[in-house]
C-alpha cells in the first residue's frame, strides 16, 4: 500500500478504534439505553468506513489517489470532534451521571474502562505531536494528563481491592479527561485550522486542564497511601519456591550449601598453569591468572597454590590478597605471615615499619625458590612498591597475579603472558551445581533435567552457579518447586543479589568515569547480541562519551576505550578482524543485566521491552537514552511520548519477529532533541525520507533500514552536526546535492549502492565542493573515469572506501593516488564476458586493504599491487584479475599478512626467482576458495616462516596436494604449528 494511503488508513483505524471503546463506555456511565444520537452517528461512521475499505481492496498495494485520500481524511473528522455537534454527542456521554444498575461484571467494567483510557491516550498523544501551536503552559499541562492517564492505564492493569469502588473513580477522571480531549478548539489546532493562543476560550481550556490534573494526582495519592493494589510477588528476587508440605511429588528434604570450596572443569587450566610454575624460565615470571568476575580465579590460584608437584617444587609459598583498597603494611605482614611460621610473630613485626618489613621478606626470599600469590590485584601499584624485596636468583621462582585486566602483566618487569580463564561448558556448569547442591550425592535423576536447565541459565560463570546453589540447597527436593524455579530463575535475579552486585560493583567502579558511560552503553543492545565494534564506537563518539584530542582521530580514541574494556574482561571479543583489532564483540549476561539496571538506577539510560513496559513507560526528569526492544505493533499502540531524549534506539523483538512501519514522521516531530536516531530495528516501508527530518537539528547519528527506499531529501542538509548517516536499503539510493553542504559528515554507508549528485555550479574543478572530514564511504556507484576520479577528489580524507563500478566494460581508468590518507578500498563492478580493452588504475601508496572484484586487471599489472608498500590484506575475489598467469614480482607485497584468492581463473602461479625469499616475508594467512584451475605454486609458500594457516574451501583435489606440498616443505624448515584448513 502506499506510504500516504497506508497512513491515513491508519488514522482512520484510530478514530474507529474511539469509537468502538465509546460505546460500551457510554453504557457503562450513561443510562440503560445508549444515547440515540451516538447510536446514530456510530451507524453513519461505520457504514462509510465499510466503503472505503471496499474501495482499497479493488486497488493494488502501490495505488495512490489524493482524491481517495481526501475521502479517508474526511471519514476522519467526522469522528473526531471538530464539528461542535459531534461534540455535543460525546459529551451527552461524558457529563451523565453514572447509573446506578451494574450492566457488567467488575472485570468487564475494568476492560471497558481500559480501553476507552487507550483510545484518550491515543488521542492525546496525537495533540501532543502538534502541540507547537499550543502555549508552553498548556503544552506542559497536556503533559501531565498525558502521563496521568499512562498511570491510570498501570492500575487498571493490577490486582485491586475496592474494585467497584476505584473502577467508578476511575470512569469519573476519565469522563473529565474525555471532555477535554474532545474539545473542538483542541481538535481544530491539530488539524492546523486555527493558533490556539491566549484567547478566553485558551484560558477556560487550561484551567479545565489543571483541574483535571489536580484530581488525578489526588487519586494517585490515595493509590500510594492505601493497600488499593495487592503486594504482587517479586520476580526480581532469587527467592525459593513456596511448595506445599503435602506434595505428592517431594523426595526428600532440602539441606545447606556444602561449604568447602569445590572445582570443577578447570582441571585442564589447573594443568597449563602448574606447567609454566614448574618447567617455565629460570629467571622470576610473573604468571597472570586473568577473566571477569567470578569466574574462578581466586579457586583456580588456591589448587595450584596447594597442588603437592607445586609444594614439592617451591621452598617457600606464600599469599596475599590485596583487594582494590590496599594498605601495603598489611600486605606485607599477610605475605610474611602467611606460611604460618611467623603466626608468633605478628605482634612483632606489625610494630615494624615499611621498610623493615620490605628487608624481612628480602631476606626470606633470597636464595630460595619462591612462589608467592598476590590474589585479587587491581592496580600494578601494589607491585611497583614490592618489587625491590623480591630477587632474582635464576632459581625458577614464580609469582601469580589473580586480576580482571589482561594489561596487567605488560606493564611490568618479569610479566609473562596471562592465563585467561574460558567460562564453564553446560556439562562443567551442571557439575559444579551437582556438588555445590548434593556433596558427594548425585543429583536425583527425576531433578536432572531440571538441574542442567537451571546450570546452562548461568551462562558458565562459577560465581552464578555458586549463588544458585544456595538457594536451590535450601529448597524442598520436590519436582514442582524445581520447575517454578527454573522456569522464573533469570540473570537479573542472580546479578541482583549481594554477591554478584558486590562483585560487579568493583568492576564498574574501578573504571575511570570515561568508561563507565562506555560501558553502560551495551545494556541499549539486545541481550547475548554480537555488536559491531565500528558501529559502536561511532555511536560512542556521537553520545559524547569520547575525548576530543587535537590531531587524533575520535574513532582511535574510542577503539582505545574498547580495548581498555576488553582488557578488563568487562567486554569479550565475538569476533576478530584479520589484521587485527575487533570486527564484533559482545558482553557476558550477567554483567548485561548490572549494566541494565545501574543505567537505569543513575538515569543513564531505560530499556523498554514489550508492551507491558512501553505503555505504563512515562519519561522520567533528566533521562536522556531510551532503547525499546518490541513489535511494531506494540510500539505503534503504546503512543509514547518521551520529548526531552537525547538517545533513542529501536531493536525488533527477536530476529524473526521484524518491526516495520510505514509512517516515522511523527518521530521527528516528538524527538526534536535528539543526538542519535538508530531505527536499525525498525523496516520502513517509505521510498522517501520524510522531509520532517529536518528539525532534527542537534541530530548526529541517523541509522535506518528502509524496504524500497530510494531518494533522500534535500533538507536533509539542514542536518548541519550530522556525522554518520546509515541506511540499509536493497535499492540504489540516491543522495541531493545538498550533501556536500554537510561538513561534518564522517561515515555514509549504504547497504546497496549510493549516487552522489553532483552540484550545477560545480563545473570548474578548482571550485569544487568537498567533504573534508568523510572518513568512511560505502558503496559508491560510479564510473571508473574521469567523472569518477573528479568525484573521488571531494573526498581529500577518506581512510575507508567502498566503489561500484558502473562504466563501460572494456575501459577502467583512474587515478585514485590523490586519495593520500586512504587505508581500505573495496572495487567492486557488473561480471563481463571476455577481456577489457583498456585497464588503467593508481592506488595511494597509504592503502593498507585491498579487496577487488570484477575489475578485469590483466596479470603482467599486477605489479601495480604488489608495490604497494603498506598493503597488509589483498582479497582478489571474482574476475578481478584477467589471464592465467601470475608472475610475483621480487620484493612484492613488503607487509601482506592476509591474501585472498576467491574464483580466480589463474593456472600458473610463480615467482621471478624460485630460489629468493624476497616474497611474502610478513604473509600469515592464505585463504583459497572456489579455486580449479590452480597447477602450480609460487615455491617460496614453503619457506615463509611467518606463515600461520591456508584455509582451502570448494577447491579441486589438485588445489588441495599443492597446499599438501607447502606444508611438508614448511615442515622441513622447521614451521610445525602451520594450520591447514580444508572444507
């Protein structure tokens, strides 16, 4: 259906919706027979509406009639109350005095009551949209109805005592309310008729307003005050199940948690770590056992600090726990003390000072082999001030750090490489729980189904399962109680008890404050969602929560702030980029649900999900992100209206289960503040980008997923603070020439292809406008020629591209050399039979990846990327180069670490010289895929020792005894650890 069709249809819905909630509301409040007159006007309405939805069948889905839209509109205001005698209607309805007989049930009475609340805050929520034409003090008052309404919308949906009673209240507010929403001065200056100033008849409209208000504040105060809602359970708290006594299904009583400390599935880490005290350098090594809280590092150091091969090994053993609040007295008297022969001591040596105590521990570790513990370290301080009192006598002594950061260990002397601890499996979790639950027992099997449901909800976090586990060691072993529990048990219960809250705690507050905003940032995603690291930190940078430093890049400084995350073990990396650096990443559940609620706690950010939260949802002071998490349906009905954001984020509800949306104007009329927009989780079914979006003046990140659209508006330039603009569109989009006023543009990316107008004026090269600050670009159509290369030049600063080639097919040439600052280059174009004419190209020295396809680059040209001097991936995907034979050139490709070779047609792969390793001195990996015709291989492949994996996938058995070949040869040379993967 068309976008202006669709949206007055659904207009249309709304006001029918009204009506069909007012009727059994005017039974409820009015006398035994519905009044005449709004029978009447219900029959003329209805039977209109018919037609019209007779008429939009016959039509197709892309038919658009203004005629037929001015019909839809209006049917519309005939509903609504414009005309002073459809009001008069309606308020013979809202000014009755209630009858006295009970048509309903209670239960019914509250769903007629429910509803016809919705339809007003439908209504309202429209004024709320327009509401520019309205006085600020009647803007603010409207405001109040509004969220006064949301919280009689709460109530009707909870238990209540006095039901009849606070039903009748509650029909009373809202007949007030109705009189005022209905109001035809209200209604005129929506529809744009008339300016509501401060005439008499605005005046008598605010005071009808704040009255109104007034009571419901009144009602809503005798709510709080009174037992009016029942005490409803929470399902927040990691509580056990009540069970009855006489359970038929109960098999024995519950018992205590076992206390002492119990390990499980780290018998493999327990092993690698013993390895590096024991067999490890002569001189001292620190050994980092690193993760994220509770994961077991402190158990992990006690059974290697009490292993019997690690007591055998060490003459001496001693521990410490530090903590993030240290006194380095005590530090020193728990390590002096903690082997238990200076237990007699203590009282002598704590009247020891620093420095005597730093001369003790020297003396006692001189000339032995030393293993000391330092458990729980959060800052390399501690260290620096220790180190002196530990010496190096070449005798294998080791120290073991337990900490959260994996930087720790680089900063400093006799760091070793940290030990990084894997979470649980199902099968490790469900052990763990067995023991902590049962001791020596085994989990009774009618219970083991239940108990692996309740261990795999702990994500594999041994400080999750231990918590879990003593709630469930208290509980009735009976059948039904365990599956109440495991059906309610979530990680917002488990992340809100002491235990973990403590733990996190220490995490989030150790972060330096820049972090902190960093890190709350993730609880606006889905839950386990795999987040693109780049799309990220750009949403960082348009939040403000990045530093601005002359000379850098923000985008640097941000993949800075992800590391330091990540080196936290605060943030995991999902997935890696070739060369480094992080493609996406994601955090664990349990520090998810602390991220949640302490966004929430500091006003940082809500997340709304589902339509139980969106429509009771009112906008609290100062907040200023929203992430909402639903189905288009729900966000459409729940009508919010949260004015003051500055942040707003939609996410479908599941993957499956797509948002989609035919009208978004009424978006940029609410959320005029706004600095991010990411309607990524919404498809919008619009070929045009409302013209609206222009008042979205202090926007600086827009993200967008649109089904068929195509052009985007000139006004879109008044968008002057914009900085990274998304859209994810199967059609090729074409941007105004307008663009090029946008200076502050940083990232463009369209899903499909992009066509960049280019200005009438700019017809002399030295007068073209540019884009100084675009940094990425994605994907590009336009002709490899002159035209192209004259676009490209706008761009002085581009570091990543993306280009669609759309010329002729027998003539490439361009000059990209000019593009200094360009690192990453994507040339894409249309497959073409036979060969090209004429292929003429330059790439900036700077480039650093390099992915071609259908570029048709004869073989003898391949020099002109093998010079490259900073190329570190190369990806030739296919009909990127033209002939079979590949002649390397010597000293090529200085800094490749990555080539791809995807359905190329070469047959012969050599080298100049056979005998000279000047090829690929840095190559790491080599992937082939789709490869057949491939017969021969350069030979200096079996002599690169920096080689690491070839990966072969859907190549002929030939391809696959070539790469046979490499890796004996590699072999011969020494390179055992070279992987080779075939699918």
């Amino acid at each position: 259906m068309d976008p202006q069709v669709s949206a007055q249809v659904q207009a249309l819905e709304a006001k029918l919706t009204f009506l069909k909630s007012f009727i059994p509301f005017a039974k409820l409040r009015g006398t035994v027979d519905t009044p005449a007159l709004l029978l009447a006007h219900f029959e003329v309405v209805a039977l209109n509406a018919a037609h019209l939805s007779y008429m939009c069948s016959c039509w197709d889905d892309e038919f658009c009639n203004p005629e037929f839209c001015s019909m839809i509109y209006e049917q519309q205001r005939k509903i609504t109350p414009i005309d002073f005698q459809v009001y008069e209607i309606y308020m013979e309805v809202l000014r009755a005095t209630r009858s006295s007989k009970s048509l309903h049930d209670r239960m019914m009475d509250k769903q007629i009551l429910n509803n016809f609340n919705d339809s007003l805050i439908s209504c309202l929520w429209e004024l709320l949209c327009y509401s520019s034409s309205f006085m600020d003090s009647m803007k603010h008052e409207m405001r109040i109805l509004y969220a006064g309404l949301r919280f009689l919308r709460s109530i009707l949906r909870e238990k209540q005592e006095k039901m009849d009673e606070q039903n009748k209240k509650i029909g009373a507010l809202l007949c007030e309310a109705g009189i005022i929403i209905c109001l035809p001065s209200l209604n005129r200056v929506k529809e744009g008729e008339v300016c509501f100033s401060e005439s008499t008849e605005a005046l008598d409209c605010y005071d009808m307003l704040a009255n109104t208000n007034i009571y419901i504040k009144r009602f809503k105060d005798q709510i709080s005050g009174s037992s009016v809602i029942e005490s409803i359970p929470s399902f927040h708290s990691l509580r056990a199940p009540e069970v009855s006594k006489t359970s038929s299904r109960m098999l024995s009583k519950g018992k205590m948690p076992i206390a002492h400390e119990v390990m499980v599935g780290f018998d493999d880490e327990l092993a690698k770590v013993i390895e590096r005290l024991i067999w490890g350098p002569e001189q001292v090594e620190i050994v980092p056992i690193v993760g994220m809280a509770g994961l077991g590092k402190t158990t992990l150091a006690n059974k290697v600090y009490n292993d019997s091969s690690v007591i055998c090994n060490f003459h001496i053993r001693l521990w410490c726990t530090v903590s993030q609040a240290y006194n380095m007295k005590n530090v020193l008297l728990q390590i002096l003390c903690s082997d238990g022969k200076h237990s007699r001591m203590y009282d002598q040596l704590k009247n020891l000072d620093e420095h005597a105590l730093l001369e003790k521990l020297y003396k006692k570790l001189k000339e032995n082999r030393y293993l000391v513990v330092f458990d729980d370290v959060w800052d390399i301080k501690v260290w620096n001030e220790l180190r002196i009192s530990f010496p190096d006598d070449k005798k294998g002594s080791r120290i073991i750090f337990t900490c959260r950061s994996s930087n720790m260990s680089s900063q400093v002397e006799y760091g070793g490489k940290p030990h990084n601890l894997r979470p649980l499996s199902e099968k490790e979790s469900f052990e763990l729980l067995q023991k902590k639950v049962f001791g020596k027992e085994d989990c009774p099997q009618a219970l083991h189904g239940l108990g692996m449901e309740i261990a795999k909800k702990c994500k594999g976090l041994p400080l999750a399962l231990l918590v879990v586990a003593g709630v469930l060691a208290t509980m009735e072993l009976d059948i039904l109680v365990w599956e109440e529990f495991a059906k309610s048990l979530t990680l917002t219960m488990v992340s809100g008890t002491d235990q973990c809250k403590k733990s996190l705690e220490l995490s989030y507050e150790h972060l330096p404050y820049h972090l902190k905003s960093c890190l709350l940032y993730f609880a606006a995603f889905r839950e386990d969602e795999k987040i693109g690291a780049k799309n990220l930190m750009r949403l960082w940078v348009a939040e403000g929560f990045v530093e601005k430093i002359e000379g850098k890049r923000s985008e640097i400084i941000a993949e800075e702030y992800l590391m330091d995350l990540i080196g936290r073990n605060l943030v995991m990396v999902s997935k890696s980029r070739s060369i480094g650096g992080v493609k996406t990443c994601y955090i664990h559940d349990l520090i998810f649900e602390f991220c949640k609620t302490e966004a929430k706690e500091k006003k940082f950010l809500q997340v709304l999900r589902g339509y139980d939260e969106l429509s009771t949802f009112n906008e609290p002071p100062n907040l200023p992100r929203l992430s909402i998490c639903s189905s288009g349906q729900d966000f459409i009905k729940s009508k919010l209206f949260c004015p003051h954001l500055d942040a707003l984020l939609f996410h479908d509800a599941t993957p499956e289960d797509k948002f989609e949306l035919r009208n978004i104007s009424f978006l940029f009329c609410i959320y005029k503040h706004l600095k991010v927009l990411n309607l990524e989780g919404i498809i919008l079914r619009l070929k045009e980008l409302p013209t609206e979006v222009e008042s979205l003046l202090c926007l600086r990140y827009l993200a967008l997923r649109a089904w068929k659209m195509e052009f985007i508006p000139p006004s879109i330039a008044k968008l002057s603070h914009l900085e990274t603009f998304c859209l994810y569109s199967p059609w090729m989009v074409s941007l105004p020439d307008s663009i090029w006023n946008m200076k502050n543009l940083r990232h463009v990316h369209i899903r499909s292809f992009v066509v960049i107008r280019l200005s009438s004026n700019d017809n002399v090269v030295e007068n073209l406008s540019t884009l100084p600050n675009l940094d990425t670009l994605s994907t590009l159509r336009l002709y490899l020629d002159q035209e192209g290369e004259t676009i490209l030049r706008r761009f002085p600063n581009i570091r990543q591209l993306k280009i669609f080639n759309c010329g002729e097919k027998n003539r490439v040439c361009c000059n990209m050399s000019r593009l200094e600052c360009l690192e990453s280059l994507t040339l894409g174009g249309y497959s073409f039979l036979g060969s090209r004419e004429h292929v003429e190209l330059s790439f900036p020295m700077n480039l650093k990846e390099l992915s071609l396809q259908a570029l048709g680059l004869p073989c003898r040209k391949m020099s002109l990327i093998e010079r490259l001097p900073n190329l570190e991936v190369l990806k030739l995907r296919d009909q990127s180069m033209e002939g079979q034979k590949w002649e390397l050139m010597k000293g090529g490709f200085p800094k490749l670490r990555v080539l791809t070779l995807e359905y190329v047609v070469i047959v012969e792969w050599t080298e100049t010289d056979p005998d000279s390793d000047d090829y690929f001195p840095c190559l790491q990996q080599l992937k082939l895929h789709g490869i057949s015709n491939l017969e021969m291989v350069p030979a200096c492949l079996g002599r690169i020792s920096a080689l690491e994996t070839i990966t072969v996938n859907l190549c002929r058995n030939g391809v696959e005894s070539l790469v046979r070949e490499i890796e004996e040869t590699q072999k011969n040379y020494g390179n055992e650890n070279l992987k080779i993967i075939i699918y």
